[in-house]
C-alpha cells in the first residue's frame, strides 16, 4: 500500500475521531481519555508515512502541540476550559503541520465564539439553574477538520503559490 493511501487513510480515521469527540461534547460535556490517546498515538504512524524526518520535524511537531497544551492546561486551571477538550486540543496539534497552527487556533477560536453565542441565547430561551458548558469539542473537531483539509486534501493550494 502506498505511504499516501495510508496517510488518508489515517486522516480519515482522524476525522472521524474528531466527530466523535465533538458528538460526545454535545451530548455529554465530556471527551474520553481513550479517545485523546488513540487521537495522539496514531500521530506517530501518520508522521512516518508522512515523511516527518526523525530530526528536526519530529520534535518541532510535538513542541508545537506541548506549547499549546501548556497555554490550554492554564486556561483549564482558571476554569476557562475543560480537561477533555486541553487533552483533545494537544493530541489534534500533533497532526498539524507548523505554518496551519496558528490559523487553526484563529478558526478555532472563532467556532469557539459561535458555540458561546449559540449557548448564550440558548440559555437565554431556555433558562436553567445549571452552569453553561460551551461543546468546545465541536471548535476544535472544525478547526481541526478545516487545518488537515488546507494542507492534505486542498488541491487548490498550488495556485496561490504561482
């Protein structure tokens, strides 16, 4: 099987990974651990296949994810996020290639935003004693979703760069 059929292959699984992360966000606050681990153990195959070079491409990937989960594990210590989605966050970030991090911060940040104001007039048609929990996990499964189709599958990037 050729390296790039499986990288798809990976990716998809992914994808699909992510889905059912942010479905289970909506349904139940909560991003299993299992979930985040598979999410981040299959990074490394998907690097191998990719073509990520031991020295420097591997520790460059994986610095960028352990940076942004030092930012969102601050954030979960204030309260502003939750262990599942810092975990999920960190184990999409492996995938993610360097130049599409932050971007894919900027679209998440955005989904974010769009995910409060759905919630606030939520509670504001329906009110509830109970906190609101923003689905963040639906945030970073678009961004994430959005980052991976930039750099592997947008078969229009080419022409912005002649």
């Amino acid at each position: 099987m050729e390296n790039g059929t499986i990288a798809l292959g990976l990716m998809a699984v992914l994808g699909l990974m992510m889905i059912a992360a942010a479905v289970s966000d909506i349904r139940s606050r909560t991003i299993s651990n299992e979930l985040n681990v598979a999410m981040a153990i299959l990074a490394v195959p998907f690097w191998v296949v990719s073509g990520l070079t031991l020295w420097p491409d591997v520790p460059i990937q994986f610095g960028a994810a352990l940076l942004v989960f030092l930012v969102f594990a601050l954030l979960f210590a204030i309260g502003a996020m939750g262990g599942g989605d810092v975990k999920m966050i960190c184990a999409v970030m492996l995938w993610i290639p360097l130049p599409l991090v932050l971007p894919m911060l900027m679209v998440m940040a955005i989904g974010g935003g769009i995910l409060s104001l759905i919630m606030l007039i939520h509670m504001k048609l329906r009110p509830s004693e109970r906190p609101v929990e923003v689905p963040y996990g639906v945030a970073i499964a678009a961004a994430g979703l959005w980052a991976l189709h930039q750099h592997y599958l947008n078969q229009f990037q080419a022409i912005g760069l002649s």
